[in-house]
C-alpha cells in the first residue's frame, strides 16, 4: 500500500443502489468526500456508514463539474479519485494505483492518471458504441495541477505544463460503469445535458459551420455503429448509435446557433 495519501470525492443524487460499490472499493482512500445534490433516498445514509465527509447541495448545476468545482476546495490531500456514484474500482485497478503511485508523484510533471473504463447498459457490458469501445477515463489527479470548472462534460482539465499517465488494460484493472439502468433515466439524463452542451462547448472554444453539421449527421452514426463496433451490441448498439447521431446534431445545432447569435451581436456593436 501507499504511504501517500489519497482523497476520493463522489457526487451523486439518488444513487444508493449503486453508492455501496463505490464506496467499498474507495475504503483505501485516507478520506471519502461525498456531496449529496438534494436526494430524497437513504444516499446520506449510506455515505454516514463509509464514515464520509458528507455535503449537502441543495442546488448544484446540470452536471458533477459544478459541484467538483467547490469540493475540490475541501480535500486534505494533493491526489484525489473522482469516481461517478455509479463507478466502482476493481481490486486489481485499486493495487495498481496504490502500488504506481509513490512513482508517480516523483515526476513533477504527471498531473492525472487515465484508467481503463468499461460502460455496462441495463448490467450489460457494452462492446463498442462512442460509450463502451475502448474507453478510458482520468480518475486520479493532482489537485495543484489540475483544474475543474462548471461546465458539463468538459470542464476537467489538465493545468499547462502537465501530462497525463495512461495505464494500459490488463483485462483486470478496470473501472466499472454501471452506466444507465433503463432507456428512461437514460433519456432524461440527457436530455438535462442537452440543454447546456452547446453553451458549454462555445465556452470551451468549440465552433462549427452549417456544413459541419450536415456532415456530422451521417458521419456520427458512421462512427458509433461501425468505427466504434456498436454492431457488437446488438439492438442496444442499434438504438445507441441512433441516440448518439441525435445528441450530437443537436449540440451542433445549438453550438452554432449560439456562435452565429454572437457574431451577429458583435457585428451590430
């Protein structure tokens, strides 16, 4: 084990049928933080039981970058693993981390750690699709060097000057994501993205032309349901590369709208 201490924090609403996973496979960490957005289930108390440092939201943005933004400010340490409350860390993945670490924090220029991160549907692991083929994810970070800002999906970066470490899949050292449970809650959860993305992305210096859109139509189904293998999933890789066409031309209608809406303003001033 580690004799470098690491924070853990995770964000949720509602999750405590999945809350016990995590929790259990972040009992290594030196602390749990948990911010609980408003829930009206036994969250609270599951978070109580692991001996969390629990915080209460009762509003909280569209996404957990809002609120990752002001619990960062709270840890005690300079790593910290930021996990969904529907992610769990498998053993191997943990001994990994805990055994690579001491290495990692020598070099001063290493500033997050990319794991392995499989996507499961409904408890059933997805074999491609934009969500489920060869995905991973930055979970381990340094706060000094690393910076998280209140905007969805893209609001966890790198500071200038820092790399990230990429481990390389064993099988084994996974990050489970217990993903969505029904095409309902997947539905409503993103449709609560949608109302932001293109905002989002026109602040983070996203832009795109009327052809970029057209074109992005046909090319993002291409690229889900064949270039990802969303063919491996049968009917959910189906229907999840029909979604991911109509999520992203939806973005790319609103991030173009909101810049075209800008152009014209600064035009007239």
């Amino acid at each position: 084990m580690s004799e470098i201490k690491i924070s853990a924090m995770v964000v949720g609403r509602n999750e405590s049928k999945k809350l016990d996973k995590c929790f259990l496979s972040l009992v290594f960490c030196d602390e749990i933080l948990y911010a609980d957005l408003d829930s009206t289930d036994n969250s609270i108390a599951i978070a109580r039981s692991y001996n969390c440092r629990i915080f209460e939201y009762k509003t909280f943005g569209p996404s957990c970058e809002y609120t990752q933004t002001d619990l960062i400010k709270q840890v005690k340490n300079d790593w910290v693993i930021m996990l969904d409350p529907d992610e769990e860390l498998s053993h191997e993945l943990i001994q990994q981390l805990t055994q690579c670490l001491p290495e990692i924090n020598n070099h001063d220029t290493i500033g997050d750690v990319y794991v392995p991160w499989q996507f499961y549907f409904s408890n059933k692991k997805l074999k491609g699709t934009v969500w489920g083929h060869n995905k991973e994810k930055g979970i381990l970070i340094n706060r000094n060097r690393y910076e998280i800002l209140p905007i969805t999906h893209l609001g966890r970066r790198l500071l200038p000057g820092y790399t990230s470490l990429h481990l390389n899949a064993t099988g084994k050292n996974v990050l489970h994501h217990y993903w969505m449970d029904d095409i309902p809650s997947f539905l409503k959860k993103h449709a609560k993205y949608l109302k932001d993305d293109g905002r989002d992305r026109y602040t983070m210096g996203q832009r795109i032309s009327m052809a970029g859109v057209l074109y992005n139509v046909f090319y993002q189904f291409v690229l889900c349901y064949f270039i990802q293998k969303g063919y491996k999933d049968g009917w959910r890789g189906v229907f999840l590369s029909f979604f991911w066409t109509y999520y992203s031309t939806r973005s790319n209608i609103s991030l173009y709208r909101i810049a075209r809406a800008k152009t014209t303003s600064d035009a007239k001033n």
